[in-house]
C-alpha cells in the first residue's frame, strides 16, 4: 500500500483523523515522539489511527516506501504517547508532534526501517524542526516517554542516522572517557527517565542509545554513553 498520492509531490496527503482535541492553553511544541506501528500492514495501522473506537492517532504516518499521511494538524494534540513523561513532566502529548513508522513491530516481526523511510523521516524531521523550537534532547522514541509500557521504536531504529541528519541527539565518543560510579537513576531522571522502574527505564536507554545489550544492567559502557549525552545538553 502506498499511503501518499500517486501525484508526486513531496507533500504529505491528508487523512484526518478524529482522534485529537484542542492543545492546552499556552502549551508550545517542545518534543518529537518516534512510534512503530506494531501492526501488520499500514493499511491495518491505517484503519486504526482513523477509527474513532480506538482513540489513538499520530501527527503523521510514514510507510516502509516512504509515503508520508497527515493525519492531525500539528497545532491540534494528537493521542499518540498515552500515559507518559519527560523530563519531569507528564503528558507529553500536550506539547508533542508523535510520527508511526509503519513496522510490524516485536509483535509481528520486526524488522529493520528501509530507506525510504528513513529519508522521508528525516526530512519530515527536519521540516518539523524548523517550524517548532524542539531541543535536541527531546526526539525521543515512545519507550523513552514510557519505559514501563513500550518498546518502540525500538533497538534497530537507526537513531545515530536521525541525529546525524539534524534530528535528534546521540553521544559523542569525546565525552565517554569516564563512567561514573554514581548510582545510574539520578543520570537518567537528569537526562529526562522517568525512573520509577529504574530497570524499565535502563532498559528503555539501552533501546535507544546503548544496544550492546537490552537487560537492564547499567555495566560501565551504558554510564559512559549517558555520561556523554548528559554532558552533551549541560
């Protein structure tokens, strides 16, 4: 299924989707949320994005050949994150845009996001940058707003490519020279966790930016990549 028209144009096509309300008063767009859809098909994804019994949506849906859906306006809260939080605060649909990657997700077999939609994403990424003051260190994924509940968009989404596109944040190896011995839940709640579950929340780190192992476990080399990335926003 090809999701955008068969036109050409680089613009998204628009199917509305009900599932959205009003943004809160006076709330500014300050994060990006990256999701799977963790569906078999995008016409699956599709279908339930836009049915109202469902209520979730995202801003945007992106298939694996890189046609791009608008799905609600970015200045309308889309219901995408669920129950979340960064950086202390909770509910970041009020003051996120959300973008699925159509990927069946662990669920179904996951796989690894083709180019296609990498680069449809990375300029979808960069356009909504331009248009809103998104820090670097608020492109996060769905697992990292909500640790204890997802995983996407999960261990093979090429974070370091997004981040080197503009887009996003990723360690740099001049900032890994020391791993501290401190105890890792007040690195990761400084970084932005929500640490109630500290393994869920490692594990969530680990997803994102230490793959070398997904268990929970903060050995030295994931202290010295969230050291980098915490000295990388100080």
């Amino acid at each position: 299924m090809k999701l955008s028209s068969a036109s050409g144009s680089s613009l998204p096509k628009d199917i509305p989707s009900p599932n959205c309300d009003a943004r809160p008063g006076g709330a500014a767009i300050d994060m990006l949320v990256i999701h799977y859809t963790g569906m078999q098909s995008a016409d699956a994804a599709l279908a339930r994005l836009t049915d109202p019994a469902s209520q979730v949506s995202a801003h945007y849906l992106i298939d694996e050949d890189g046609s791009v859906i608008r799905l609600v306006s970015e200045d309308k809260r889309a219901w995408h994150a669920g129950v979340s939080s960064w950086r202390g605060r909770a509910g970041v649909n009020a003051t996120s845009i959300g973008i699925e990657l159509v990927n069946p997700g662990h669920e179904f077999g996951y796989r690894a996001f083709p180019e296609p939609q990498m680069s449809a994403l990375e300029s979808l990424g960069r356009e909504i940058l331009a248009r809103h003051p998104i820090p670097s260190r608020n492109v996060v994924g769905h697992s990292d707003v909500a640790p204890t509940r997802k995983c996407d968009p999960g261990e093979l989404f090429d974070w370091p490519r997004l981040a080197a596109a503009g887009v996003g944040l990723w360690p740099r190896t001049e900032d890994m020279a020391a791993a501290p011995e401190d105890q890792v839940a007040p690195l990761l709640a400084a970084f932005g966790y929500d640490v109630t579950d500290e393994r869920a929340a490692v594990v969530a780190f680990q997803r994102h930016f230490a793959r070398h192992r997904l268990d929970g476990v903060a050995d030295p080399a994931t202290r010295r990549i969230l050291a980098a990335l915490i000295a990388g926003v100080a």
